[in-house]
C-alpha cells in the first residue's frame, strides 16, 4: 500500500480506493498491479498450520535415547532458541533505527525482559519436569554439546553491552576500544569454561564452539561495536538518558539477564547435578557453578546505571532480596 494511506482507515476504504492504492503502490515498485492481482486470484488462501510451519517444526525433535523425558529437554531448549530469536530481533529494532525516542527505547527493552522473565519462570519445566534418574542417564549422550554452545544467546550479550563488560573480569584492564577484536574475543569471560583445568588446554566443548562460530561471531562483534544497547542509551540526548521510565528499563533488562535468569538456571542445575553422592560435571566439562553464578561471572551490561553498593551486592543476594535494585525513582 502506498504510505500516503493512512492504514487505520484502510477499513473503510472503498473498492475504488483500495484497488487505486494497490496500483500506486506496485507502481512505486515498477510493477504491473494486474499481473499481481491475477496471482492472488489463482492462490489458495492461507492456513495455519502452512503460515507456522507447524509440521516441519514439529519434526525437528529427534532423541538420542527412548527415555521419555529426552523429549521434553529437547523440545524446552528449542522454545529456549526461539525465544533468542525474538529477543535479537528486539534488540535490532533499537541498534539499527538512526535516531530513536526514549519511549520507544524502552518499549523494545521491556520486550526483551518480558521474554527474559518468561525465560527465567520456565525453568521449572526443567527443575520439576524431568525424573533425575532419566536425565542422568540420557545427558551422557549429550557429551560434550551443552546449552554453553547457544551462539544467539552469545549475540544477545554482545548486542547489550560494550566488549568491555564482557571480558573476564581478570583482564578488563589490559583492554580497551584498540584492542584487536580476536584479542577481546579470546578474553571474554566465558572462555574460562572452554579450558581443561588439569591440562590448561581447550576442552572438546570450545573447539567444536569455536570450529562453527568463532568467524561469525568476530563479524557480529565488530557490527555491534557502536550500536549495540549500551553505545547506544550514551549517545541518547541528556534528557534522554535521565528519562525514569528508559532508566528502569535498562536496569531491569540486565538485573533480569544477569542475576535472575542466571540463578534461576544455576538453580535447575542444582537439582540434578548435585543429585549424587557427589557434584556432577555439566556435560561440556566447565566448573559450572563458579561458572554460572553471577558473583563469579561479574557480568553487568549497564555498570554506570547501578550504585556501587548494588555493584557490591551484585549476584550475592537472593532473588527477593535483590528486587528492589531493579528500579529507580
């Protein structure tokens, strides 16, 4: 439609009016509307199940075992990718537009944590979903993958925050904006899990994550580098950045990335990786508590919007206790 047609009243437009601004808009594109409107009337009209693909996404489940509950892991880690999916989109409406308000700022961001907290609530499907004896015995099957591995997820980070936020906290001094982006990416914090602590190697786990994704990922780094959410919110107008609404926004999208969802899983973790007489190995070989748990991570996409005693506490409190850090007056 041409986008001199106000689409409100597209309703109540008339025959006349509807197939006059069909033609201006095919015509705007040097196409003959004709020839599009003979295509529509030889079309079969639209379905559900052929608009959601529902046959080919329901076959994309395949288990490695006959335990029941494989399926249920399988089919909670592809919402999990899905919902990765929604987020970058999200998160692509505020990077990519030139000049954005604080309003609309925030409207994509509290998007993005609304799919956060959906994120976080689900993961009593996997705490209480699955029997421990099943699960224990069909993640063996899963070695050495691991939701380590969810390469969108990693886009979500470099597209919130600067690189710098993202180092391992013992090497952030020893980085800046010169730094050559192989150098950064070698020192993110999550490159720790990628180590194999009794031989100082790269475990199984990082060479096939790094085999994949390594090249893509620099591209992306490189692409996010001044737009990503941060870089972003600073080149905002003062006003903007001082905005109650926008500032609560940003401060509940990383306190919910960073610290709820975070526990939330290292707590789904728990379950059953401590379920023996010892504590398991997560299925990649990475010290996963120290790994997984905020306090050790230090990861904060937004620092100059916290106190430093919200810094300080960062990760130690409990979820109920850590709530009213979230937002400012």
């Amino acid at each position: 439609m041409n986008k001199k047609v106000d689409l409100l009243n597209f309703i109540t437009m008339t025959r006349e009016e509807l197939l006059k601004a069909i033609d201006e808009k095919y015509a705007a594109m040097g196409q003959n509307a004709d020839v599009h409107l003979s295509g529509l009337l030889h079309a079969e009209p639209i379905t559900y199940w052929d608009y959601i693909q529902v046959e080919a996404l329901l076959g994309l489940q395949i288990q490695r075992t006959q335990l029941p509950d494989e399926m249920v892991f399988i089919m909670y880690h592809q919402i999990n990718e899905l919902l990765f999916k929604m987020i970058l989109w999200e998160i692509d409406q505020v990077a990519k537009l030139e000049r954005i308000s604080a309003e609309k700022f925030a409207m994509h961001l509290d998007r993005v944590a609304r799919y956060f907290d959906m994120l976080s609530n689900s993961f009593d499907i996997m705490r209480d979903g699955m029997e421990v004896e099943q699960y224990m015995k069909f993640r063996d099957t899963l070695t050495p993958a691991s939701g380590f591995q969810s390469a969108q997820y990693r886009k979500i980070e470099f597209a919130s925050t600067e690189l710098i936020n993202l180092i391992d906290f013992r090497f952030r001094a020893t980085i800046d904006r010169n730094t050559p982006y192989e150098h950064a990416y070698n020192h993110l914090y999550w490159q720790v899990a990628g180590i194999d602590h009794a031989t100082g190697k790269m475990n199984k786990l990082m060479a096939n994550f790094q085999k994949k994704y390594k090249t893509e990922f620099l591209h992306f780094m490189e692409e996010y580098n001044t737009i990503n959410l941060w870089t972003k919110f600073k080149s905002l107008p003062e006003a903007d950045q001082k905005n109650v609404m926008l500032v609560n926004a940003m401060r509940h999208y990383d306190h919910t990335v960073n610290v709820s969802w975070v526990m939330h899983h290292l707590n789904a973790a728990k379950k059953y990786l401590n379920s023996g007489e010892k504590s398991a190995e997560a299925t990649g070989g990475s010290e996963w508590q120290k790994y997984m748990h905020p306090r050790y991570q230090r990861r904060i996409f937004f620092p100059e919007l916290w106190t430093k005693e919200e810094l300080d506490q960062w990760g130690i409190d409990n979820l109920e206790g850590h709530k009213n850090l979230t937002e400012v007056v």
